[in-house]
C-alpha cells in the first residue's frame, strides 16, 4: 500500500545506521532508506534475523551485530560505519524493548527498570553521543529516535515502557538545541500500536493461547482513523522524510503518527 512513495531519490548518497533494524520499523524503514537511494547499516542484537534481512535488502545493506545495552558495541558501530563508507549522515536509534512489567505497580520489580532503561534509554544516549562524535566534524547530520505514544499518554502495564518514552522525548529537545549550532538536526518518532514481534510476544503473555490473529486484530482496533491501520511503512515514511531536506528545518521535534489516537485520551 506505500508503492507510491517506495521509490525516490530523497536520500540519494546518504549513509544511515539503524539499530534493531533485523525486524518490525527498523526492517521497514532501512527498506524505504535503500528505496530513496541510501546505504545502510543495519545493526540488531539477533544475529541469523539481521543477516537475513540485510540478504533480503540487498547489496546497500550491510548487518553488523550490535547490542544497544553497550556503548562499546554502538560506539563499534559508528566506527564500522566510518570505515565502510568514509561518513555517517543519519544515525537511527530505534531498537527498544516492552515495558515487561506486570499489571500493578505493586509487583513491579525494579529490576525491570533498570533493564528497560538501559535499552530504550541508556541506548540512546549512546546512540546520540557517538552519532555526534562523526557529525560535528562535517557540521551535518540527522539524529533519529523511536518514541511511543505511551510515553505521552502512559497505559495499564507500562510503568516503565512510558518512563522509557517519555525520556527519549526529553533527549531529543535536549540534544538538538546543543547540536543545532552543528547544523545536526535531531528529532523522534511517537508510534501507536502496530503488531511487531515484540508487542505479539508481549500480548502472547497476557493473553496466552489466543491465536496471533486475533491479537493483531486487538492492535489494529486501538486505531481511531477509519478506513487505516498503522503499519511500520508510516514510521519509516516519516522518517525518511524526517532523515530528508524535505525536513531540512525540523528539529527538536516529536512527529507523533497515530492516527489522531492520542487527541482522544
Ligand atoms: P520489533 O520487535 O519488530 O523490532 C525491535 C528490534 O530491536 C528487534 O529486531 C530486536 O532484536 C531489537 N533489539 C531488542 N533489544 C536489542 C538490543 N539490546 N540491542 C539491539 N537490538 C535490540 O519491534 P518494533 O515495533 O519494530 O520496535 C522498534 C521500536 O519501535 C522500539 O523502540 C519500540 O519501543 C518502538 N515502538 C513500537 C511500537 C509498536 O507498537 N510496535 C509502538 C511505539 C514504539
């Protein structure tokens, strides 16, 4: 349903890094990179998935492994990309994990929070740090981060998945105001629900034995837009228009693509 935008030019002789891009909008938005003329790194903690699906992609794609919970691997990361392909205009950071807490506050094992944080949190950090540490120099780039609508509005279970979103927002308005004076523009994405592997697999814990259909559909049915889902291809059309000139004056912002979910709650 996206063949219309699939093709392009927009990132014609850019260079991305994507992490957690084995699956889910990661996979789907390194897609769209290629399609819009990029080269991408696709790094992902799952080794045989990300090899496959920098197969899948073609020879614009490279997998590199990398777990998000160590600055030595992101930090490898950039590295690699540097040495492969001599600059890195766009660094993605969109791997992240569920909330994995249970329904009360009361159970919650703190345990869990740091976990979450280092993840969805600590990661970026990282990821805009060493993303930084190559662009300065050239006074260029796109730092891109994946949100949530939860870190907007919260929900049952997601004590610390929302913590985890709402600071990812805080890091990007902090970060682009130090690097716009580096022409670096940094902005995040705040999806809604979309049934990716992780939110399947958390569901199946809630919900087990129901057929994975219907937990889609259980997804699908949070939308409030008639007549549309959202797809992973509306977070990677918005953020090869955010890693785009198209955007060339945007940063510091938090692109929220749910449909109008959140204008409801
Ligand atoms: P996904 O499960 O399809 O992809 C997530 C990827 O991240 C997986 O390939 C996984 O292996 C990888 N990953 C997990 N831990 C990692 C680590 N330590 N290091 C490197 N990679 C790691 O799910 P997705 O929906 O595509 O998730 C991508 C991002 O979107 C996440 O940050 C998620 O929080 C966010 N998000 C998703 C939804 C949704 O409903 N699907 C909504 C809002 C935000």
């Amino acid at each position: 349903s996206f063949s219309a935008q699939t093709g392009g030019s927009k990132l014609e002789g850019k260079v991305a890094l994507i992490t957690g891009a084995a699956s889910g909008i990661g996979k789907e938005t390194a897609t769209k990179f290629i399609a819009n003329g990029a080269k991408v790194i696709i790094t992902d903690i799952q080794k045989d998935l990300g090899q496959q699906t920098a197969h899948e992609l073609g020879p614009n794609a490279t997998f590199l492994p990398c777990d998000v919970s160590k600055e030595s691997d992101i930090s490898a990361a950039v590295d690699f990309t540097i040495s492969k392909h001599g600059q890195l205009d766009i660094m993605y950071n969109n791997a992240g994990i569920a909330c994995q807490t249970p329904p009360s506050i009361v159970d919650l094992d703190l345990a869990i929070f740091d976990r979450v944080m280092s993840i969805n949190v600590r990661s970026v950090l990282a990821g805009i740090k060493h993303g930084a540490r190559v662009m300065i120099p050239r006074q260029k780039g796109v730092i891109l981060c994946t949100a949530s609508v939860t870190g907007l509005i919260g929900g049952i279970a997601q004590h610390t998945y929302s913590i985890s979103k709402s600071s990812v927002i805080g890091i990007v308005k902090s970060t682009a105001s130090e690097l716009c004076k580096h022409g670096i523009r940094v902005n995040c994405i705040s999806p809604m629900a979309i049934p990716t592997p992780f939110v399947m697999e958390e569901l199946n814990k809630y919900f087990p034995g129901v057929e994975s259909e219907k937990l889609a559909k259980m997804v699908n049915d949070f939308g409030v837009l008639k007549g549309a889902v959202c797809e992973t291809g509306d977070i990677a059309n918005a953020a090869v228009y955010l890693a785009s000139d198209d955007a060339k004056y945007v940063s510091g912002h938090n692109l929220v693509v749910d449909g109008g979910f959140t204008t409801m709650k």
